[in-house]
C-alpha cells in the first residue's frame, strides 16, 4: 500500500479528494492505506484509474 500512498500524494490528491472521486467514504481510503482493508483488482484498478495510471505502470 505504500506505493499507492506515494501515487496518490506525488499527485497531490488528499485522501478525502480520492474517496470522493471514489465516491467512497474518507474512511474506506484510510483503511487501505493502513491496511486494515484490502482491495480486490476491481478496486484496484477503480483506484489507480482516478489517479490515471494503467496498472500495468503501477505493478512494474
């Protein structure tokens, strides 16, 4: 989760501004990052889409 950590803020997005886009809770975004909650790959690529990186980017 750290790399989603670093994309989300090299793109100066609050967790607040990606929940939104996400239309999630702030707390869904939290709990991510914290790892209290995992994402499926649909969520992950709902993720990396609202930060416009192609997963295949993300993962290499």
């Amino acid at each position: 989760m750290k790399k989603l950590i670093e994309l989300r803020e090299s793109q100066n997005v609050t967790q607040v501004e990606l929940a939104r886009l996400l239309n999630k809770p702030q707390s869904y975004v939290s709990k991510v990052e914290i790892l209290e909650r995992r994402l499926d790959v649909i969520e992950l690529i709902d993720w990396l889409s609202v930060l416009k990186t192609n997963i295949a980017e993300f993962i290499s």
